[in-house]
C-alpha cells in the first residue's frame, strides 16, 4: 500500500535526476568556482571574491551588459512586435497556411546559413544593402559596425524569428470565437479596432510569454554575433554569451567566468519574476474560450 | 610417425606462440595514434607533412599519425586549449613562439626537449631559439621563421602611378594620396579577426615609442601605462590613416579571406602582412598565381620616433611536444623528423624560411630580400598577440581597431586599454 502510495517518485524520479544532473549540480559547481582562483584550467586557490569585485570595474563586461539590453530592446519590437502584426494580418488572409508557411521558413535554416547571408547582405563593398542605397545615390555604410552594429544583428534576429512569434500569436488568435469578431464588425468596429481593442487583449498571455522569451532569450544570442561580427575587434556588438566565450575558452579565465555566470543567472531570474509580476499584476487571467 | 606427431604438434605450438607474441605486438603498436595539431597552411606545406606522416608511419608500423588542422585565428584563440584541456590532446602542437610557449611550459603542457636541441642546435640557425626557451630549458622546436608585417605592394599600381619604394613616413604619406587620387584604396587590410591592423600599428608602437619601452608596456611591467605618449603618438599616425581615407573604411567588418578578392582585383594597392602572402595568400587566393605581381618593403622610418627605424616585427615558430603526451620518445623522434633536411628544403622551396641551415636558396630574389630585411637590423620584435598576454593583446587590438576608424581618440583608446587590463598587472 505504502509502495503504491509513493509510486509517483519513482515516476518523477528520472526527470528530477536528470535536472539535478543536468542544471542544479552544473549550477552549483558555477557558483563554487566562482570563489576560486585559478591558473588555465587548473584551480590554485579558493575562496576569493576577487572576480566579484572585478566585475563591478570591467569596461568590456558593462559595455556587452548594455549591448545586451539593447539587443533585448530592439528584439522585442522585431521579434515578438513584427510576430504579432504578421499574425493580425494573417488570420485575415486566405490560404494563410502559404504565408505562415513563408514567414516561418527562415527559422529552419541553419544559424551559419543564416549569418553568411546576411554578411552579404551588410557587405560594406558590393553589399545588397549598399548597393541599393547606391542605385539612390547614397554614401555606403558599415552596417556591421559602429554604430549600426547592434540595430544590423537584431534585424536578423528579427527576420529570423518573428515568424516563430507569428505562429504563438496566430494560434491565439485563431482561438477565439468568430461570435465575438462578429459582433464587432456589426457594432461598426473598423478591421484596427477590433485587433486592437478585442484581440489584443485576448492573447494579452500570450504576448507576456513572448516577453519573457525574448527577454530571456536575448542573453543567450551568440552564433548570429559570432557568425556575422567574428571577432567584432572594435567590440561594437560584443554580447554577454561572446564575452563568456571569451572569458572561459580563450583567457581560459574560469573563475572571473564564473562569477559573471552566476550574475547573468541572477540578473534572468530578477527579469522573469518582474515579468510574472507584470503578469499578474496588471494582465491577470484571460477567458478562456 | 609416432615421434614425428608430437614434433609437428610442438613445432606447430611454438610458431602460433611466437605468432602470437608478434600479433601482440602489432596490435599494442596498432592502438598508438600520434596526434598532432596546427593551424591550417597552403596544399604545398600539406603535401609535405602528408610525405613527412607517411615517412614515419612507414618506419614505425602499427603508429598513426593524425593532423588536426583549424584555421589560425580559431586555433590559436579556442581551437588548441580546447584540444590540451580535452581527453584527447594533441602530442605535438604548433605553436608561434614566445608568451604563447611560456605558458604551455608554466602550466605543464610542453615537455623539455633540451636534450634533443642540444643534439641539433649545430643544424639550426643561432636566431632560431628565440621564443622557445625559458629558464635555460628548451620547450619548442622551432622549424621556420615568420616576418609579421611588411608592406606587400602591387607592383603594377605602383608602375602605373610611377611610385618609388618609400624611405620616411612622409614619403609614405605621399605615395598613399597618390594612389588614392587614383581611384585605389592605397592600404586594404581584413581585420574582422582583429590581428592584422593590430601588428600592423603593434610596429608603430615599436618605432615610435622606443623599442624597450614598448616591451615593459606589453609585459605588463608595473608603473607601465598604454596611456603614455610614445604609445599616443604612434596611434595618432594610425588615425591619420584612417582619418585621410588611406585604408579601407570596412576593415574592421571584412574578413581575413575575403579581404583578399580586393587586393587581387588590382582595387587596392597594399596588404600589411607576413611572409606567408607568398606561401600562403597569392596560392591559395590570386586568380592566377603565376600573374600575381607582388613585391614587399619594411615600414619606413617614422620622423620622431625612439625606436630603431629598421626593426621588423616577426617570430619563430615551431612544434611543441606536450608534457602530458603517453609517447614521448615517438614525440621527440617525430620533432627531430620534422627539421629533417628531406623536408626543410622542400619548404624552403615553397617559400617557408627554414630554420634548418643550408635550406634556403640566397640566389631567389624573394629568399635574398628577406634575408636581407632580417640582416639588416639588430631588432626584432614581436606581434603583441603571440609574445605577449593574449587578454592583452585583444584589448590593445581593440583600440587599434577603434582609433582606425576614428571611432575613439588615441588618448581615450589607451586610456581603457589600461583600465581592461588593470587585473592583469596584479
């Protein structure tokens, strides 16, 4: 009887294991090499707060912590903000299946893909987008620099993935009864104010989750960086998961890492509570239809 | 027929255990793999180290020699540590010497080969030692030498505009308008990895604030600033540069590689680089190799600087056996196999310059002018990125980067230069 009163830890068992394995004994082991002081991959002394106390002084740690919250800023708008007016435009479409189709497409390709054509794109000499700015009579621009570089890399990210965004919002909006659409179009409403003044506040939920995507998201951005800035030698887009990279594998500095780890964690868990309190607060629960 | 069985049975025994042991062997040698890990180089360079893997794995059956090769700029920031720290190091790597080979040896991951330098230091030229030894203990075997930066020019513009080889800064300055004036980008440099613009001013740095001084600033000696005047002289010529329009506007975004389709395009004049823009660039990157029509001269003097004029930025390079490695005779025999006269003169050949005396061809006019360039100082200097601390380098890359295309004043570059590296003085 007891057995089968507890059989639901033997269920949960593997899941729990593995997230122990996976994420809370790795976490762990972060926060402890953080106090430790060590030479290349070798540890030779512990208990420092030396890498704290140097985070608080870096130059190139606040420049990739800013860069990182305009990364955050620009994304919401392109990622989630062009999702949300592709989905409003969509579901009134017919045969939207070619267009989500078509919207959704690019998230399929592969990063690297993605990165070498878009360098193209950004081309200084001969680029598409110079090219064009030439045919008007344009000076040419450094798209992937100073002070274009962070606006360049979220218009990728933007293309990349507001499709995805468009299919979170599609699926809420298709969910919500024709009745109510309906009564509004006989009210008088205009196409704008029932997206504006009905749906909207229907997938008000759904556009908090995308919030939190983008904005937890945002702080693990690195192969569009990588790929389209290589080794951004003047820093211009230089990013919290590109200053780790560097930190960790190339001054092979795992202490000062880790120390900014366990801030950036700190820094995601503050901004996904003050999100859930947004939630909570000011959208609260939707009807659900 | 009695006797005649049991000798058979027993003859028969004695072989499949003699077999056996044999077998044995074979196979214990079969599992050795020798691993070893470099950047990678032109298909010439290659041929000859397949020639070299084959050569060896002839004359030690049941080895297998593995290469490893990764583009320079991956090896040498993720690519080796990465490799030393996983369960499958290389035995023998690569390295550009000097700092880089320090630190291996600091940390346990190059082994003392002195006894094998001592057995063929009498075949190495005496300037080739330079970078590989510390504390009087020999950690790399260096097998060529590199000059970093020199000033790679089409010689066809610069016949066309009727330009001279330049002797001063000012000189220099003159030609750069011309060429400009001509519609060509007079410098073209690919610097999205950071390291080409930054040996390319790392000299001005040399040369203008004194070659010693330079050295305490980049060894990070204490009470040293990057903020100081040589240093802020020698990045103002940098920025003037850039402010004239002397070098490509989109340096810092244009790749390494592709930079080189507008050298070769005749849409540029010059390419500060190192001596593998023969071996290397105009093989692997020229339309037609053959057609390329390139020459080099050293950086020209600087009115006002400290430094000798005539110093050239360069290293040693070499292959380091790591102290870790399970087979280090194997290691030490496949060092001493790769300075193997065989093979030097085959690289002399392609352009590599050799350290393994009697292998270069003085009577080359490319081979001779190096020489030359080399003889013709007491001074040699080394890139930051390679003899110094690399987290240093970057950031001093980083402000080159920035003063080239006056997105910083020199002043305010060196300045967080100083604070990005302040932990590194402690």
């Amino acid at each position: 009887m007891i057995a089968k009163k507890n059989s639901y830890i033997l269920f949960a068992l593997p899941a729990v294991l593995l997230f122990l394995i996976i994420v809370v004994i790795p976490l762990l082991f972060t926060v402890l090499f953080s106090f430790t002081e060590w030479r290349r991959f070798n540890i030779i002394n512990f208990g420092t707060m030396e890498h704290y106390i140097r985070s608080t002084k870096d130059p190139v740690l606040r420049k990739a912590f800013i860069h990182n919250l305009i990364y955050i800023l620009f994304t919401i708008f392109l990622e989630s903000g062009v999702g949300l007016i592709l989905a409003g435009i969509v579901i009134h479409l017919r045969r939207s299946i070619i267009y989500r189709s078509l919207f959704f497409s690019p998230i399929i390709l592969p990063s690297i893909v993605v990165g070498v054509l878009w360098r193209q794109i950004y081309a200084y000499h001969s680029g598409l987008l110079n090219s064009i700015i030439g045919l008007f009579g344009g000076k040419e621009i450094d798209w992937l620099s100073y002070p274009f570089t962070m606006l360049s890399v979220s218009i990728v990210s933007g293309w990349l993935f507001s499709g995805f965004f468009m299919t979170i919002f599609y699926a809420g909006l298709a969910r919500i009864p024709d009745s109510i659409i309906e009564s509004a179009k006989l009210d008088g409403a205009s196409s704008s104010k029932i997206f504006l003044k009905i749906e909207l506040p229907l997938i008000k939920n759904l556009i908090m989750l995308a919030l939190l995507i983008v904005t937890t998201g945002g702080f693990k951005g690195f192969d569009l960086f990588q790929i389209l800035l290589r080794r951004d030698p003047m820093e211009s887009g230089i990013v919290m998961p590109v200053f780790l990279v560097r930190v960790f594998f190339e001054n092979q500095d795992i202490g000062y890492g880790s120390a900014v780890s366990v801030l950036l964690t700190f820094v995601v868990i503050a901004i996904i509570i003050i999100i859930n309190f947004i939630n909570k607060t000011f959208v609260g629960k939707v009807e659900e239809f | 027929m009695k006797r005649v069985f049991p000798l058979l049975l027993s003859i028969l025994l004695v072989f499949f255990a003699v077999g056996n042991i044999f077998a044995k062997g074979a196979q214990e040698n079969a599992k050795i793999t020798l691993r070893i890990a470099s950047p990678s180089e032109g298909p010439d360079s290659i041929k000859i180290y397949d020639a070299m893997m084959a050569d060896f794995e002839k004359s030690h059956p049941g080895v297998t020699v593995t290469w490893d090769r990764s583009s320079g700029d991956d090896y040498q920031f993720q690519g080796l540590p990465s490799l030393l720290a996983s369960d499958t190091p290389p035995d023998i790597y690569f390295e550009w010497g000097g700092n880089r080979v320090k630190n291996h040896a600091e940390d346990g991951e190059a082994l003392d080969i002195s006894t094998l330098a001592n057995e063929v230091r009498p075949n190495l030229v005496s300037s080739a030692w330079s970078g590989a030894v510390f504390n009087n203990k020999t950690y790399m075997l260096p097998t060529n030498q590199d000059v970093t930066i020199m000033m790679w020019y089409n010689k066809d513009i610069f016949s066309k505009l009727s330009l001279s080889i330049p002797k001063t800064w000012d000189q220099f300055l003159s030609i750069c308008a011309k060429i400009k004036g001509a519609g060509i980008t007079p410098i073209l440099m690919g610097n999205s990895d950071a390291w080409v613009a930054g040996n390319f001013v790392g000299v001005f740095l040399y040369r203008i604030a004194g070659d010693d001084i330079a050295d305490e600033v980049l060894s990070l000696k204490k009470g040293t600033r990057f903020n100081n005047p040589g240093f802020i002289k020698a990045m103002e010529y940098a920025s003037e540069l850039g402010k004239k329009g002397y070098i490509n506007r989109d340096l810092n975004t244009l790749g390494y590689d592709p930079s080189f389709a507008r050298l070769f395009d005749n849409s540029s004049a010059m390419y500060p680089l190192g001596t593998w823009f023969k071996t290397e660039v105009i093989p692997e990157n020229a339309p037609d190799p053959s057609k390329a029509n390139f020459d080099f001269f050293n950086l020209p003097a600087f009115p006002d600087g400290k430094g000798d004029q005539t110093s050239y930025m360069g290293l040693n390079n070499g292959f380091v056996a790591n102290a870790k490695t399970k087979y280090k005779e194997l290691a030490i025999e496949f060092l001493k196999l790769m300075i193997d006269k065989k093979y030097q003169v085959q690289f002399a050949k392609i352009g590599t310059f050799s350290t393994v005396k009697g292998t270069l061809d003085k009577s080359d006019p490319y081979i001779s002018k190096v020489l030359d360039l080399m003889n013709s100082t007491q001074t040699l200097v080394s890139p930051p990125d390679t003899g110094y601390n690399l987290e240093m380098a970057e950031s001093l890359y980083a402000a080159i980067a920035q003063v080239l295309v006056n997105a910083k004043t020199p002043e305010a570059a060196l300045s967080a230069v100083d604070q990005k590296i302040n932990h590194l003085r402690k």
